[in-house]
C-alpha cells in the first residue's frame, strides 16, 4: 500500500530522537507552540466520553457497550473537563500506553484528563495519528514521572516541552486522507479474515466432530449410540462408559499445608490447560510425597481434563517436565490397555462432547462442573 509513495526531495536531520530526519519543508516545534491547555468546566449535561488506548477518544456509552467496566464517574460532573470536536484529549497516567487522541465529540472527561486545544494551522486529525505513534508512546514515557510504572504520570508542562514535527496544512491533509484510505482497507482485510478464521474454526469442528463419532467410512452401517451427543454411531464401534475404558483420577487438593519444603513439587492448575496445550512455566509447587507420585502426576500421553471453567478443556502431557503434579481442578485419564485405546482420539471426542455441549447439565443457574462420577 505504500510501494507507490514517493520519497521527498530532500530531508534533514529534526534534531528530535523520536523523530529522526523529516522532510526539508516540515516544522519541528513544541508542544507548547502547537497547543493551548483549555480547562473549561461546568458542562455537567454534555455526554461523557473516554480516552482509550485502543480507539483514542470515544463515548463513554461505546466503551461500557463493548466491555464489562461500569460507568465509575461522580454523580456531580460540573468539575469535569469540556472536550470540544478537534481537541487532543490525554490520560496522564496511560499517555506513555497511547491513552491519547483527537476528539470528534463535543463531551466531558474526568478532571484528570488534560485537553490540549490545536492552534490555528493544524489538522487536529494529523496531530490525531502522530500523538498515537508507538514513537510518540515511548517520548511520552521518557517524560512520565512516578514513583512506578502505575504512576508514571506526563503533566502538561511536561507535554509542552516534547517536540513534534509539522507540514505544511495542505500536506497534514493529504496524509489524514490517506491514512484514512488505509485504514478502511486494513479493516475491510481484517474483517474478511475474521470471517474466514471463523468459517474454517466451524468447518474444523464438523470434521472433528463427524470423525470421532462417523468415522472415515462414508458407507458404514450405523447403529443409535443412546447418547444424545452422539447420535448414531458406525454399528462396530463399542459404546461405553469412560470407566470401562480409561482410569480416572483428580489431581491433589490444595490446603494451607501444602508447601513445608521437602516435597515440594510442581503442578499444573486449571488455567495451564488450554486446548492441545499445557503451560509448564513459572508452576506453583505443592507437597507430594514420592509415595504418592504414582496418583498425582503425570506420565507421556496422559490426557489432562479440565473439571471447571470450560468444563472438558483437554491437552495431552507430552513429558516436558520429569516430574509434575496436578491439582483437584484437573482429571487425570490414562488408558487402561493402551492396545486399545489412543488418549489422542479421546482427545478429539472430548473436544467434540465440549462443543456439543455435552457437559451441560442444563442448570443455567449452578457452575458447571464435571465431576469424576460424571
């Protein structure tokens, strides 16, 4: 999308770090020359809006529809910021994590926000995506100030000292014209990626689900399995209880006592098993005595089974630790001849039963759980 831009006829050096060498022509000024800091309050009645990391200023309303937060602002909003259309609105704690950008909206903000009015010259939305750069993020924590991290804090005398780079006014248009054209086109490509990821995720969900319980023969006979799952299965195949097939344990409960230093021993938790994937970084350790080893860890090809959470969430141990425990909130399965029975195949059943909703007991009401009876 860029091949075709040409290069400037001439470039020099902006004497900025974060900004390197610009084109000839361009302005490099402060902050302080290219914004006023406005404080206008007493708008209780205009609507609240948001400055994000994601989106830069938004409604608040947006914000609150698309995620779980609650609306935390006072009741009493006379002291609020006004943020009018084409003002640059900050969070000072976040700025350095790109908490910053132009408003569209005429709004209000918390009084700990900072608004920066564009002077005369300017395209608000230029200043928009150059404020909103990574190498703007990284100025911006340079002249951060806190004790730690989650105070780090960039005041507004700080933010008038950073300098920026500037064109002339017809070129900041030209290239908000051109971002804008972008990024229309990067969305649309994301868009249809995204249906395309989600197309091949339920196409890859009827193959596993029509192979663990059809097989690969499109001409076998079947037979009812008398599992709702299920359905009907090939007329060869056995329908059985897990028990019959695969010993089932769940791992060791967690007390107060668990850690007295002799046998202490890493374990996995519910949050290390994903699915077809196991954590085995910075694990938790708990006492297992060697005697009881034999219970409460794991061995190659043991499959994991989540009890809670996403109910049947499962991945294969493949051996990365030599020794590792698990907790109450994992069902260990081992097959009882493994000239029989693969745990990989158990695997794709189980993920079929979960997205089948198999696990479901129906009770909306109660957390689901599968417990060893189940």
């Amino acid at each position: 999308m860029i091949e075709g831009l040409q290069a400037y006829p001439a470039y020099k050096d902006s004497g900025v770090p974060w900004l390197g060498e610009v084109p000839e022509r361009w302005e490099v000024l402060p902050n302080r020359v290219v914004f006023t800091e406005v404080k206008e309050r007493d708008h209780p009645d205009e609507m609240m809006l948001s400055v994000t990391i994601t989106k830069g200023v938004i409604s608040q309303q947006a914000l609150l529809a698309d995620s779980s937060k609650k609306d935390s602002s006072n009741q009493d909003k006379s002291a609020y910021k006004l943020v009018r259309p084409g003002d640059i609105a900050y969070n000072k704690m976040r700025a350095w994590q790109g908490a910053i950008g132009a408003s569209n909206y005429c709004g209000i903000i918390s009084p700990a926000y900072v608004v920066q009015r564009p002077r005369r010259g300017t395209d608000s939305r230029y200043l928009h995506y150059l404020l909103r750069t990574p190498a703007f993020a990284k100025e911006a924590e340079r002249w951060s100030y806190g004790i730690t991290s989650d105070m780090w804090s960039l005041r507004p005398e700080h933010f008038k000292m950073i300098y920026g780079c500037l064109p002339p006014l017809s070129e900041q248009i030209a290239i908000v014209r051109f971002l804008d054209y972008a990024d229309r086109r990067i969305r649309r490509y994301i868009r249809a990626k995204q249906k395309l990821i989600k197309l091949l995720e339920e196409q890859k969900k009827a193959i596993i689900h029509h192979a663990v319980t059809r097989g690969l023969d499109p001409n076998a006979h079947l037979k009812p399995s008398g599992v709702e799952w299920l359905g009907d299965v090939p007329e060869h195949w056995e329908v059985a209880a897990l028990r019959h097939r695969y010993s089932q344990i769940l791992g060791k409960m967690l007390d107060s006592k668990r850690i007295t230093g002799r046998h202490a021993l890493s374990y996995l938790r519910n949050t290390d098993i994903q699915w077809d994937s196991i954590n085995v970084y910075d694990l938790p350790t708990m006492d297992i005595p060697p005697a009881e080893y034999e219970r409460y860890t794991v061995q190659l090809g043991d499959l994991l089974v989540c009890e809670g959470g996403e109910v049947g969430r499962c991945a294969i141990w493949s051996g990365r630790l030599d020794l590792c425990g698990f907790q109450k909130a994992l069902h260990r399965l081992r097959p009882l001849d493994s000239s029989r029975d693969v745990p990989r195949f158990m695997y794709y059943a189980l993920r079929a039963a979960a997205k089948s909703n198999a696990f479901n007991d129906g009770h909306v009401s109660t957390i689901a759980h599968l417990t060893g009876d189940k």
